[in-house]
C-alpha cells in the first residue's frame, strides 16, 4: 500500500543568509540547497505528493522575507510538486501590501510568520499591546485572499532567537479578531504544547501542525491528538534533523499515529488556497 502524504512544512532553497544561520546550518550538519531533483520524495509505501516550502532562516534575524525569493526560484526548477508559503517580517522597514501581493502573484498558499526569530508577539497588533500596525496588515491581507496563516509556536535554540515569543496563547486573539485560519507550526514544542491542544479544540479557525516533533515522542506531547484527527496537520521540519529524509520522516510518524488520511494529507487541502 501506497501512503499519500503532504509534507506542510520543509524548509530548503533559502539562498544566502546572515553569518550566524549559516554557522548554525554547518555546526548542525545540514544541508540547505540540494538541487530539486536530488531530494527524494518517494519509499516503497510511503508517496509524498506535495512538499510545502517555508521561508525561515534558522536564527534571530532582521531580514524582511527570510530567503523567499531565492526559494522561489529553487522552487520553479520543479513547480509540479513543490508548494510555497509567503512571508514578510512586521518588524522590518517593509511595505506590506506591497510585498504580499508580489508573493500571491506567484502562488503562495498561505503566510508564514515567525515571532521567535523576528521578536513580536503574534497579537501585538493590538493596542494594548505594541500597536504593530504592519502585522495587523498582514492579518488583514491574509484574511482579503483567503490565506492561512501559519505561525511558529515553541521554542528555538538558534543564535539569536528568543523563545518567549513562542507561547502560542497569543493566537487567542488572533483566531478571535480575524476570519482566517491560523495554523499553529511545531503545536507549540516542548513547553506550551497543551495549551496549543486547548486552543486547536476551541477554535474551529485553528489547526495543530506537528513539524518537528520527533515520532517516538509525538504521544507524549499530544495524548488526546486522536481528539482532533481533523485538525491536525503533517509536517517534517526537513532537514533541520541530520540524517531525515522527507518521505522517512512521515514513515516514521506513520508508524507511530497510524496513517489517518486527513492528518497526513487532507488537512492541509482544506485550510491552504492555491493549490493545484
């Protein structure tokens, strides 16, 4: 048997980045730039039909759209099964609108947004908070095309990065004041992994991913996931792990979880928009 799967969140074609992601990638034994061709999406039972690129270098940074561009390109050389998310930093000098509508021209199938490495909360656009008015514009555009956005939640050791950020209660407000989906990446890892589960039960705009929790501990971290089977969403954090394949990966958490069609594959159709 064939196991169809789409991986949600794989992060490979970023181009060139500041000297301390860089260091991270060697010190960690990763590879960021294979060509397209060379990354293997197919085992014997396990068939990943999509693969969901995610703009993010990994470390604190400034930089307005973490390698978006450069992955854009990675992405043509193999369009067919190759998705993209879009993204721009709120607390960069950036136009917003502007931006975002260059990236939905070119297919993006929802908004990453990352406050651990770029140092907001993910409701400081409200005024009792920061008042961060491009964020809010973010929220806005995403919510005028129909776009999910997904926002890192949990903890990153990476230069740079600062894990308060990564409490995902402050989606609370998010899923409250605007009619998107928000996808909650890496359901909060290791510390708010429990209130990530609250908040994917409460909201029905809400949805747990599971990228980068390793398989032997996804049990521990989620206990109750078979509760929320339909809004739970696959993904590998590829290859932030030395040694993981893309379709390894989802074998090993297939053999963990069982295969359950929706959180391997269907999920991710129903929140994303553009998808072929």
């Amino acid at each position: 048997m064939n196991y169809r799967v789409i991986d949600a969140h794989v992060h490979l074609g970023l181009g060139e980045m500041n000297q301390d992601c860089t260091e991270y990638v060697k010190r960690a034994g990763l590879r960021n730039n294979p060509m397209p061709a060379e990354v293997n999406l197919e085992l014997e039972d396990v068939v990943v039909e999509k693969v969901v690129l995610v703009p993010s270098f990994p470390c604190g940074n400034t930089a307005s759209t973490d390698g978006f561009w450069p992955q854009k390109h990675w992405r043509s050389m193999m369009e067919d099964r190759f998705l993209q998310y879009g993204t721009v930093n709120p607390n960069s000098e950036v136009s917003v609108e502007e931006e975002l509508a260059s990236q939905y021209s070119g297919g993006i199938v929802g908004i990453k947004l990352h406050p651990v490495h770029h140092f907001y909360k993910p409701n400081d656009y409200r005024e009792e908070e920061k008042g961060l008015g491009r964020l809010q514009q973010v929220y806005e555009f995403a919510e005028d095309h129909h776009l999910p956005v997904i926002i890192h939640t949990g903890t990153s050791i990476t230069k740079g990065a600062r894990s308060k950020y990564g409490d995902p209660i402050y989606i609370e407000d998010v899923a409250r004041d605007f009619r998107i989906n928000v996808i909650m990446a890496h359901g909060g890892r290791p510390l708010w992994t429990s209130t990530a589960l609250f908040l994917a039960k409460q909201f029905s705009n809400v949805f747990l991913e599971i990228s980068s929790v390793p398989a032997k501990r996804v049990k521990e971290y989620f206990p109750r996931i078979g509760e929320i089977k339909d809004k739970v969403i696959y993904g590998s954090d590829f290859p932030n792990f030395p040694g993981e394949s893309i379709p390894g990966d989802a074998a090993m958490m297939i053999r963990t979880l069982g295969y359950d069609a929706g959180i391997f594959h269907d999920n991710f159709l129903r929140v994303a928009a553009n998808v072929p």
